[in-house]
C-alpha cells in the first residue's frame, strides 16, 4: 500500500481509474417550450448541445394553465457525451469542476444546466438562469458511491481541459 494512502482511498482511487475509460452510461437532456417560444428552435438548441438524437415531445400545461411543451432526447456513446463536454468553454468546465459536490446525487447523476438561448446560437455555456436545457448524466462507479463518481468525473472532466489547453 502506498504511503498515506488508507485502505478505503486506494479503493476509491482504483475504482476512479478502471471507470475512467468508460465513465458514463447515458446523457439525457430536457427543455421547455413555453407557448411563447418556438419549438423548432428549443428543438434546435436541444440538437445542437448534445448532437443529432432523436426528440422525444411531450405537451403538459403550467400552473396557471399556460401550453408548455416538454422536447427530451439522449445519447448514450461517450463519443457524443465526450462531445458534449468538448464544446463547453473551459472556464465553463472550471465552474462543474468547482461545483461538482453540489451537481452530484447519491445515484450518481451529474446535474447541469446549458442556456437555451446561447445553445441556439451553437454557443455551449452553462446556464445562469432559468432558461436552461436540463442535463442529467449518469456516471458508471462500481461502488455506486457519490464519491467514485466525483473522482471518475473530475478526472474525465480534467482530461478535457487538458485537451483544450487551457
């Protein structure tokens, strides 16, 4: 055992390196559509941050009984999720690496939020208000443990910003 290295953390740090070749099962991602926006162009931000998938439309009303269109897609290769990562601005992979406690579930879900608006416009950013295409991925750790899936997460994202050079 390496010096330092308790019992546990060599484990963790194990099981971060195996998963890191194949660190995500899934990306699903989802938009709202509100009566006052056009859908083929939420579709098109949709399309436009995670790739060419297929859409799936769902129609529900709002609390005040206002039409909202529900637009729902997924890709599952880590070609096109390492597509998704690599079309995030680097300081925008800081910020997930600097928050990625808070953007972690107990089910090893990694939480984003993309601006609409700007992935219209093919500009990935993350999203500083509500008008957000929700990004859910789901991260392999074996252990199903929050803490492998942070580690195997900061590392792929890393190698990311490693790529980009910055």
């Amino acid at each position: 055992m390496r010096a330092g290295c308790t019992s546990t953390s060599l484990h963790i740090e194990n099981a971060i390196r195996a998963a890191v070749k194949q660190p995500f099962s899934g990306l699903y991602a989802r938009a709202f559509c509100h009566a006052t926006e056009d859908l083929e162009k939420v579709k098109r931000a949709l399309l436009n941050t995670i790739g060419d998938a297929e859409i799936q439309i769902a129609r529900t009303e709002g609390h005040h009984g206002n039409p909202i269109t529900i637009v729902e897609s997924s890709v599952e290769s880590i070609e096109e999720i390492s597509r998704f990562f690599e079309k995030l601005a680097t300081d925008d992979l800081r910020f997930v690496l600097d928050t990625l406690s808070t953007r972690m579930d107990e089910g090893c879900n990694l939480f984003l939020k993309i601006d609409k608006q700007a992935a219209y416009e093919e500009r990935i950013r993350m999203g500083r208000n509500n008008d957000v295409i929700s990004i859910r991925i789901k991260v392999i750790a074996f252990p199903a443990k929050r803490e492998i899936a942070q580690g195997t997460t900061r590392t792929f994202v890393e190698s990311i910003v490693l790529k980009k050079g910055s």
